[in-house]
C-alpha cells in the first residue's frame, strides 16, 4: 500500500478497483492522511469519509423517499447535526430490507410530531407506525421488528451456533437496577462502544466466560453509544469498562476467557 514512511495512516472505503500493475486484479482502494497529526483533525477527516449510506430526508425530496419500493419498510433518523457512523453502517446492513432515511428538516419534525433528537421512526401508511425506545431494545432489534426478514438469517445463525455461545445480559437504563443493583448473584458488567477495537478483541473472551459462570457470576453489557445516560452515571470514560457489582469496583484482571472465568469464581466464593 505504498508506505515510505511512519506513521502512515490510510483510509480503506471498502471498495476495490483493477489495478494497472497487477495485471487487472480488484485491489483495496485507499486514501491517504495528510493532514496535521492531532486528535480533532484525524477525527473530522476519518468521519467526512465514511460512506453515507442513510438516505436524506427534506420537505422536496420527502414524497420521493416514500414513493421508493412500496413493498420495503421505510424507517427516519431525525438529527440536529451530523449521523452518527453507527446509523450510516446500520443503514447499509438493512440495504435490501429497509430505506433508513435522514432528516434534520423542521418540516419533518413537525410532520412527524418529532420534539427530541436523536429520534428514529418507523412510517406507516398513515404515518409514525413506531418510535424508538433508546433504553428497552437495541436499534438492530428494533429495526428488525419493522424490517423486511433476512434471507440470510437461519444461514447466520447457524454459524453464529456453532462459532460462539453466549450467556451476555444486555442492559438497557431500563433494567439496569433490576439486573445488577438487585441481582442475587455477582454482575460484571462491560460498558462498551460497538467501534472500539479493544471491545472487538474482549468480546469472544466475555461471552465464552458467560457461559462458564452462568448461574455463577452474571456477564452483562452495556453499549455505551445506545445507552449514554448509564454510562455518564458510572462515569465512563474508556471502552472497554468492566464494574464490578455490588461495590462498582473496577476491574482490572486479565483480558482472556481462563482469566476473566478465574476472577468470577474467585467472586462468586
């Protein structure tokens, strides 16, 4: 990828194209940093590049988004600013299933009777068929719900099956004190962001030991991005945080599944 020097950062969009010197062969297309080497300007750069799958949602260009495919369920974001990455990525993995639109347009909000941001709605014929509870379901399930099914679905879920098992809790600010403030049993709970590299490499880790400990320890998590207000109310400020209950305490123990298993039964007495 032609790098001659340190540190090269580079941007990979996902797509590929012949390459002259490889005899036509679709390479990893890529574009390169050349920016100042501090924190803001890398974030804005890595966030302009981010493909733009969610459609936009304005008072012209409204009907056309209603009138595309009848027979695929149609779902807006209403935002004062900027999408976030995890929509525009979920935008793209309904492709096919669902039209996820954007809107920052007050004739939308006031169409829709829309009072708060962020807000997610589903459209019905005769408008809002649904609206988003951010803290009793994820956006995956709730999307779902509305979508059109996954051809793929029983194809995933049987490698899912028999890749990996899973004993997770995911909390939402909801349930959170039923499922860990009363809970009978200790709780390690990670608090996570669905982007974070280090939560990618803990995750396989955190739901075998779930397994192991279950009816032990209880294993939960909480997606930082989706349930903001729990993580602002125990303070997070990293991903992955794992709090340890009753108590709060941090932890701080080995990463792997022998480890985290090791520490839970050490826990539990």
């Amino acid at each position: 990828h032609r790098v001659n020097g340190y540190p090269a950062i580079k941007f990979f969009p996902g797509t590929k194209t012949p390459h002259p010197y490889t005899e036509g062969k679709l390479m990893n297309d890529y574009e390169d940093f050349e920016g100042k080497r501090e924190t803001s300007e890398i974030v804005e750069w890595a966030i302009r590049k981010i493909p733009k799958h969610a459609i936009p949602v304005t008072e012209s260009s409204l009907d056309g988004f209603l009138a595309r495919n009848s027979s695929i369920p149609k779902a807006i974001v209403a935002t004062k600013g900027e999408l976030s990455p995890r929509f525009q990525t979920l935008a793209a993995q309904f492709k096919g299933r669902l039209f996820l639109g954007h809107s920052t347009s007050s004739y939308i909000f006031g169409k829709y009777d829309i009072h708060a941001t962020p807000t997610l709605i589903v459209l019905g014929d005769d408008g809002v068929k649904d609206t988003y509870d951010f803290s009793t379901e994820t956006v995956n399930e709730f999307l779902n719900r509305h979508a059109l099914p996954d051809p793929n679905k029983k194809e995933k879920a049987k490698k899912k099956k028999a890749t990996s098992a899973s004993d997770v809790v995911t909390l939402f600010e909801s349930d959170f004190d039923e499922e860990v403030i009363a809970s009978d049993i200790p709780v390690l709970v990670k608090f996570y962001a669905p982007w974070c590299g280090h939560c990618k490499n803990l995750a396989p880790h955190w739901d075998a030991a779930s397994t192991q400990l279950k009816g032990k320890v209880k294993i939960a998590k909480v997606d930082c991005t989706m349930q903001s207000a729990l993580c602002q109310r125990f303070s997070v400020s990293g991903y992955p945080t794992i709090l340890e209950f009753p108590g709060e305490k941090k932890y701080s123990g080995p990463r792997d599944t022998e480890g985290i298993v090791q520490y839970g039964l050490d826990l539990a007495g």
